[in-house]
C-alpha cells in the first residue's frame, strides 16, 4: 500500500509555470506607463517553477511589439532554457525604443514546456498583460509636467514667498518650451498651407492658358 501511495503522488508532481510581464523604466500615471518619444524600454519575462518538478524545454517568446510602433534595439524576443527545477525563476530581457506617439497596449508573453524529459505532449501558458505603454511627444511631455506642476500648486504647497518663486521660474520655463514648440509646428502649418495656394494658384493659370 504504501508503495502504491508513493507512485501515485509521484504521478501527481507536475511542473507549474508563471509569466511575469513588466517593464523596468517606468513612469506611471493612472495606471499607464510613460515614456518620452524614442527612449528605450526595457522589457522584463520573470519566469517561476510554482510545481514540484521540473519543467523541459522552456521556451518563452514576446510578439507583442509590433515593428513601427517599437524598434527592437537589443536582446532577442525569444528565448530557452533545457530545464527549469522546482522552486527556480530565471529572467528575460530586451530593449526596444518607443517611436510612435500616443497609447500602445501589449499582448501577453507565451511560454511552452513539457512535463517530462519524453513528453510528446507541450504545455502552454501566457504571461501576465503589463499596463499599456503611452508614448509622449515633446510637446506632451512638458505640457504634462507643467499640469503637475500646476496641480501642485492648486494644493496649497506653496507656503512661502521663495516656494512661489521657484514654481514660477520652472512653469514659466515650461510654459516658453511649450509655446516655443507650439508656435513652430503653427509657422509650419501656415508655410505648408501658403505653398499649397502658391501650387495651386499656379496650376490654375496654366489650366487657364
């Protein structure tokens, strides 16, 4: 009987994976993670062995960065490891730089494993799902700082004559970038709109001959 028992528990010791998804520079605001317009992120696979044996052929691999969007700029998307032993963890990570502006959500990472060294069957789980990715222009970038700021202020944390001082110097350095950047995408608006008539203007004369 007790040879019995000790088979039957032996066939119930399985191998449990966990993903852990993240990423290691981040600034995060309600929930979603900032980053300045082509700066690297680092992207963090934390993987775990929860089970009581071992895991073979551990493969983990991230396609959630779509090209345009993110530029791989260093370590492979994918990787292995021949076997993982309960208890253990290992990590994974690459860089990619956030090019395109505005909020990016990313998929999960996949990880597959067998049971056994023999296995024919593989095992499959997915990571967990990282907070989306917000990618900031220049100009959001110190419009957002300059709204903290303001809202720091609102909060009656300015107690002192030199406190005010200071905020001012900073929002208003923040306020010419802001305007600095502003009015040179307006100049290029108005310059593209004036050669567009100048174009067209031309192209209407000569219809016109």
């Amino acid at each position: 009987m007790a040879g019995m028992c000790g088979s039957v528990a032996n066939a119930q010791e399985s191998a449990v994976i966990l993903v852990h998804k993240h990423y290691k520079e981040t600034s995060s605001t309600y929930g979603v993670a900032e980053y300045d317009s082509n700066k690297n992120i680092t992207v963090l696979l934390d993987v775990y062995n929860a089970g009581d044996a071992a895991a073979y052929d551990l493969q983990v691999e991230d396609l959630s960065f779509s090209e345009g969007i993110f530029n791989l700029v260093e370590g492979p998307t994918k990787t292995s490891w021949p076997e993982l032993k309960p208890g253990a963890n290992v990590r994974h990570s690459f860089v990619v730089s956030a090019g395109t502006p505005g909020t990016h959500a990313t998929a999960a990472a996949a990880a597959t494993y067998r049971d056994t060294e023999d296995a024919e069957d593989t095992e499959v789980v997915l990571s967990t799902v990282p907070i989306p990715v917000t990618v900031l222009s220049t100009t959001e970038r110190a419009m957002s700082a300059f709204a903290k700021l303001l809202a720091y202020a609102s909060l009656d944390m300015l107690p002192t004559f030199e406190a005010w001082a200071r905020f001012l110097v900073t929002t208003g350095g923040l306020a010419t970038t802001i305007f600095a950047v502003t009015g040179a995408v307006k100049l290029k608006e108005r310059h593209d709109s004036n050669r567009r008539e100048r174009l067209l203007k031309e192209l209407t004369k000569g219809k016109g001959k």
